[in-house]
C-alpha cells in the first residue's frame, strides 16, 4: 500500500541502527599473544565510564554497558574527572607459561590500578601512579609496567582502573622479556644522550654567562633545566627517581615546571631578539605572557572554564604570537634571528600540537611521547647556536670600528697586554708604529664627512695590509690616529714597515679615481721599539710612538720618526720578519 512504504524504510534505518550500535558495543576481541615480542592493546579494549569512582571491579565487571574502542587507534578521552575502567582479553598461544608485563605508557597518569586473576580464581590487585607509590610487584620503570604470568594455552582477562587530573589517554602494550629488555636499551640510551646534550648546555652557558649577553645566556640555562625536567617528567623518569614519600608532590612540581618553561622561555625570547628596543609594544604583549605563565601554579583552584582559557591563551596563542614574531624578525634580517626561529618554531609547535592531542580534539599516535624529547634537541641546539652566534658577533662588534673594521682602543689594549707578557717571557722585542692622517680636519671640511670617511677607510685598508703576520693587529685608535702592534719586529724591521705604510697611502691616494687633484692624503708614523722587562708599563711603548709621531709632524709631516733617534731604516728588515714567520 502506499502509505506504508515510509514505515518499511523507517523500520529499516531502525533495525540499521540497532545493527550498527551492537557491533560498537560488542565485546573487544581477545588478543592473541603468540611469537611477537610486543603487542598494542589498541582496538582490543573495552571501556567503562564510572562517573562518582564507587563501582568495585567485581561491579564493573558484572555491568553491561562496556564500550569497545576503534582499532588501531590509542584511546583518547581528552579531560575527565571520572574514573575510567578498560577491560582486555589476552590468550597465550605457546606450549609453554609465559611470562608478559601490562605497560601503560603514558606515564603522568595519576593512578593505575590493575586487576587480574590469580591461580585460585581471585582478583589480584596491584597499583601505581605518577602520584602514588607503586605496590611491590609493580616493575620500576618510567612507564607503569604490571606483570602476568600466563600457562600454555591459558586466556586472562585484565582490567585497569585509571584515574588522573591530566588527560584521559591509554597507550597500553603488552611486552615480552625480550621486548622490556629492547625497551630499557632505547630509552636509557635516546634520553642518555639528550640529558648528556642537555648537561652540555647548561654548562657551557653557565661558563659564558660573564660574557656580553649575560641575562640572556642565564635565560637559556634556565629555560633549557625547566624544559629537561618537563621532558623527564613527561617521560616518567622524576617520578621513578623520586622516594615513595615524595610521590605525592608530582601534580604541583609538573605545574611548577611548565610555569618556569613558559616564563624563562617568554624571557629569553625578549632578551634574545632585544625586543624591547625593537618595539615597546610588542614586548609589553610577550610581558603579558610572560607574567601569565605564573598562574599555572596555582591554576587547579580555578574552576574548568578559566582553567580551560588560561591553557588556552598560554599553550596555543602566546606559542603562535611567538611564532609569528620570530619570523618576522627573520624577514626583517635580524642578525642570527633565522636560526632561533627554527628553534623556537619547533619547541612551540610541539606544544601547540600537544594541547589538542590531551584535550582529545587529535589521537595519540604510537609514537606520540617522541615529539618532546625531540623538541627539546632541536630547540637547545638551535637556540644554543643562535646565542652563540649573536654573543661571537657582538663581541667583535665591540672589539671593532665600526667604520673603518679595524680593531678598536679596547680590543688594543687588551692585546697590547697579551703581547707584551708573551714577548716579555719570549725575551723578544715589540714594535708600535703610530701614524696619524695629516690635515684630516681641512681634508674634511673641504670635500665633506664622506670624503673624510673614505680617506679613513684607504688609510685602514693599508694598515690592514701590512698586519699580514701572527699576531699583527692593525687599530683605529680614534678620530683619525692609528695603530699597528707589531710583536716580534725589531726597530729597523718596524721602522722600515712605517715607511712602507707611507708610501703606500701616498700611492693608493695617487691611483685612486674621481679624485681632484689637490686631494691627496698623506700620513704621519712614530715607531717605538722595546724588549718587555719585569714591573714596565706597555702604555709607555704607546706614549713613546705618540710622542715619535708629533715628531714627524714638526718635521714637516709625512714622514716617519722613531722614539730612538739611534734607529736606522734597517732595508729589507720587515721582508725578513715576514719571511721568518
């Protein structure tokens, strides 16, 4: 009839549904534990939600309403206050007893609590938890290990009851000896190697924190001790290192952790990309963050709502805004800002993901512990060289004119000391040629600051050409004065190197281009020569060529003058100091 024909297609998509919701709750299927090593639980697990944490497992065994999970997928409830029970079935398919270990790998769950059958037929319980000690025949490790021991051919069923303030997530294997053994061999040996890298850090920074950057070196030690321990505790090992009596504190230390990683890691990033001075504006946001980092300590007193903002704000909004930043700082060319920028990308990412993988919105894949530990690598190693990059670049900017590239007075006087101890010990004579451009101030007021700032540059250019040995070093010493150190060069040698010097300005200036013609530079040279003696001063090796200079100038300039007026030109000494080094 055709009024009918709806109620059949209705009755259809009925008995279609009713289908469908049994094949959901249809109890999982029994594992079977045959030659393999290692098995994952996944897809063959029930699982019961008691809301109020009252149900016995006698009770929860006995109730109807077990949930099977998707296969080939870890269990992912995101956040629940509930106490959630998982039930599996495990056959050993050997001729002989064999001996299995229940791993449950997500080793910053509250408690766990295993049930299973014991010869006579009784549950057997054992327990543990990353905040509450482990019952005797829990196996130490920094997973939650639970033994069973299964006869030829016997079928158990297991149960978990899991309880945690963190999220609801169920990686659970079932190893083998063999596969426990491969187990310890991996861990201990990946996160071996990232302590060892991580220790590495910490004190080569700690060493360097008396360097230029000194806030900012601190900032990464103390941002790369907070980012290891949160990776240590996220891999278990703090909680399987800590004393029974100190289990309890677990919930707080991971929160304080967190609060220090994200409020050194805000720190070092303003300091770093000197964001302050870059722009108020921005800083004042990363400040924000920075300071609301601090909350998470405190944040289980707040109800869910802001609990759930907070995180929000702190792991997904400040990582991007800090993402972004970082690139545009890249874009912009700030010095060494790529490099960090990988870094802090990849730290930050990593949380991000993480966030929505423990609120359940993405699964926990298999490998899903791997991306911190892997994260704290990639961002110690990038930001690491990043920072030594940015202190190696500006302590030669420090150590550097910045017009002429010369070293600069600081850098002088700290070889000059250097110099005169080595050449003191070696009993060898140290050189000084002091030389100054003739005119400079008429030279400049007549064709202008650039023009003067060339003529600098050309008389930089040839001192710098005529430091070519060990331990030479060419100086702007200020204003237009210059200086050359030359170590292990005797009078004549440096005498003559002087006269070099000024030949060759005279020469560079006469073959230069688009010049007038009255615009040559010449120079005037003081050389002072000494042997280093017990209890002298180096600065009177410099007062000395100081004074050989004003000399040379009240001669008629352009000329070379020594100190010691016993000096001669010494030809071909410097050929034969080059040659000897």
């Amino acid at each position: 009839m055709p009024g009918s024909f709806p109620k059949w297609i209705l009755l259809e998509l009925v008995m279609f549904a009713a289908i469908f919701c049994a094949a959901l709750s249809a109890s999982a299927e029994t594992l079977l534990l045959e030659d393999k090593p290692s098995y994952d639980l996944s897809g063959y697990m029930e699982i019961l939600t008691d809301p109020e944490n009252k149900l016995t497992v006698q009770q929860a065994a006995d109730r109807s309403d077990w949930t099977g999970t998707v296969r080939d997928r870890v269990p992912n409830l995101g956040f629940t206050q509930a106490a959630i029970w998982i039930r599996f079935s495990l056959a050993n398919r050997a001729d002989a007893a064999r001996k299995f270990y229940i791993s449950f790998e997500y080793p910053v769950t509250n408690s766990v609590a295993f049930y299973a059958k014991s010869p006579q037929g009784a549950l057997q319980k054992e327990h543990t938890g990353s905040s509450i000690p482990a019952s005797a025949n829990v196996v130490p490790d920094r997973y939650f290990l639970f033994p069973l021991t299964m006869g030829a051919g016997e079928t158990a069923v297991g149960y978990l009851k899991v309880q945690s303030t963190s999220r609801m997530i169920f990686p659970i294997r079932v190893l083998s000896d063999q596969a426990l053994f491969r187990k310890a061999i991996r861990d201990y040996t990946v996160y071996g190697a990232l302590l060892g890298f991580l220790v590495l850090v910490m004190l080569y920074f700690t060493a360097s924190g008396s360097f230029l950057h000194k806030g900012t070196a601190v900032c990464l030690v103390l941002y790369s001790i907070f980012f290891g321990m949160h990776t240590a505790i996220r891999g278990g090992f703090i909680r399987l290192l800590l004393p029974d009596i100190l289990v309890g504190i677990m919930d707080i230390l991971q929160l304080v952790v967190v609060a220090g990683l994200f409020f050194t890691g805000a720190k070092f990033f303003r300091l770093f990309l000197s964001l302050k001075s870059r722009s108020k504006f921005l800083d004042r946001i990363m400040t924000f963050f920075q300071y609301l980092s601090l909350t998470f300590i405190v944040i289980p007193i707040f109800p869910d709502p802001i609990i759930i903002a907070t995180t929000l704000v702190l792991i997904v909004i400040n990582p991007l805004f800090s993402i972004g930043l970082a690139f545009y700082f890249w874009r912009k060319g700030v010095s060494n800002a790529g490099i960090f920028a990988i870094g802090w990308v990849v730290a930050h990412l990593v949380a991000v993901h993480d966030f929505f993988r423990i609120n359940g919105v993405i699964s926990y894949e298999p490998l899903g512990e791997w991306p911190i530990p892997f994260s704290l690598f990639i961002a110690l190693l990038f930001l690491s060289i990043a920072l030594i990059r940015k202190n190696a670049a500006d302590r030669l900017m420090a150590e550097t004119d910045p017009l002429t590239r010369l070293a600069n007075r600081r850098k002088f006087d700290e070889v000059l000391h250097q110099e005169w101890d080595r050449c003191r010990r070696q009993q060898s004579p140290l050189s000084i040629i002091m030389a100054d451009v003739d005119h400079f101030k008429q030279y400049n007021d007549s064709f202008g600051h650039r023009a003067g700032d060339k003529c600098l540059c050309l008389v930089a250019d040839v001192l710098a050409n005529h430091a070519r040995r060990s331990g030479d070093l060419a100086v702007r010493y200020g204003g237009e004065e210059f200086v050359l150190l030359l170590p292990h060069l005797n009078a004549a040698g440096a005498f003559a190197a002087a006269e070099r010097i000024r030949n060759a300005v005279i020469q560079a200036t006469e073959g230069g281009t688009n010049r007038h013609a009255e615009d040559h530079i010449t120079i005037s040279l003081g050389v002072a020569t000494k042997i280093p003696e017990e209890g002298r001063n180096p600065e009177d090796l410099v007062l000395e060529a100081d004074k050989a200079m004003y000399e040379a100038k009240r001669a008629g300039r352009n000329r070379t003058a020594a100190f010691d007026q016993n000096v001669l030109p010494g030809r071909g000494a410097y050929e034969e100091a080059l040659a000897t080094k």
